[in-house]
C-alpha cells in the first residue's frame, strides 16, 4: 500500500517537474515563432513613384506616411488632426520619421495654416509634417503608382493615407485590401496603423542593431 502511493506521489512529482520546465519553453516557442512571423510589415508595391523626381523632397531613405489632402485642405482637417494626435505625436521623435502631403499647387497657404492648428492641438514640433505642391498629373502618377484599389476624389485629395519604407516600397498588411489606413476612422489608426508603424521602426532599429554588432566583430 505504501509502495502504491509512493510511486502516485513520484508520479505526480515528475509531472509536476515537467509541467514547470516544458511548458515555459513551449510557451516562449510559440511567442517567438510569432515574433518571428510578425517581425517584418508585408512589402505591398516596390515601384513606388518618389517624389523627389518633381520636388526636393523624398520617400528614400525616409519612413514616411504619405497623404493625399486634395485642394480642399480645410475638409481633410479632422483627418489630419486624428493622424497628428495618434501617429505623428506619437513617433515624431524617431530618426527619419515624417509625414509628407502630396498636394496640389495653390495650396500652400492652406497648408501652412493647418499646420499651425496642428502644433497648437498637440504643442509638438510639426517640422516633420512636410509638403511638396505639384501639378494634377504629378499628383495621380504619385498615387497611382503606390498601386492600390483606391481613387482620388475631384480635389485629387484621399482620406487614406499610406506607410513608405526608407527603401521606397509601400508596406502594408495583406488582409488589407485598401493597403492604406483611412484617417477617418480612429479605430483604424489606433487599432492598426499605430501597431504597423510600431513594427516598421522596430524593423529598422533591429536592422541598425545588427549592422553595429557585425561591425564590432
């Protein structure tokens, strides 16, 4: 009877062992597989139309979030104030961040007003939010070429916005079939576009991580 219960008791020890050595490791194999997976933001289009080809701005060597505000800037204003507040506020600080409005000529004025609102709203330094002002063709070749199922309205303005790598290629989810975040919707920027522009900066500092570890070596 003794022996009985002394090998329940042994028994039970070993599973209780096992439970508390393996299924740590198991847990953190899942975690990183899923790391693994959702380490990198899908490459959506690589011929992406930079517009340092018509201004002396540029998408390369930048993460940008690009938008399209349209000659009617005042009616693209909520849409700017949520990505100011979420995103740009945010991430601002981060090296070769910015945010860059395609826009059309005669503009600029329009611009420039919004963007003081945009500093009064969230008392942060906006020279992040950049502007390059271009013809209508010019404006629709830019948008084209990100390669999406989207449309520029009559202002050839967009409520949705896109993310750019420094490469110049357009990254997005692949569930998503607008690719872009619609600035309209704070759930959308909250839920997704913050969590994707997370992983973009942590791609590259990942990547600069690396590169200075190899170089130590």
């Amino acid at each position: 009877m003794y022996l009985g219960i002394s090998n329940s008791l042994h028994v039970k020890k070993y599973i209780v062992l096992t439970v508390l050595f393996v299924l740590p490791l198991v847990v953190y194999l899942f975690f990183a597989s899923g790391i693994n997976h959702f380490a990198k933001l899908p490459v959506v289009t690589n011929t992406v139309f930079d517009v340092a080809a018509f201004s002396d701005e540029q998408f390369k060597d930048n993460i940008t979030i690009v938008g399209f505000l349209g000659s009617d800037v005042s009616q693209q204003k909520g849409n700017a104030l949520n990505l100011n507040q979420k995103i740009y506020k945010r991430f601002q600080e981060f090296e070769d961040f910015q945010f860059l409005m395609v826009q059309p000529k005669g503009t600029e004025e329009s611009c420039q007003q919004l963007v003081d609102e945009l500093s009064r709203s969230t008392q942060v330094d906006t020279t992040g939010w950049k502007f390059v002002f271009l013809d209508p063709v010019q404006i629709q070749l830019v948008f084209d070429r990100l390669n999406t199922p989207l449309v520029l309205d009559e202002t050839h303005g967009s409520p949705y916005v896109f993310i750019i790598d420094k490469d110049g290629a357009l990254r997005g989810r692949d569930d998503n079939d607008n690719v872009g975040y619609d600035a309209r919707s704070v759930a959308d920027i909250h839920n997704n576009m913050v969590d994707d522009v997370k992983v973009i900066l942590a791609e590259y500092r990942l990547a600069l991580k690396k590169y200075n570890a190899d170089r130590k070596i």
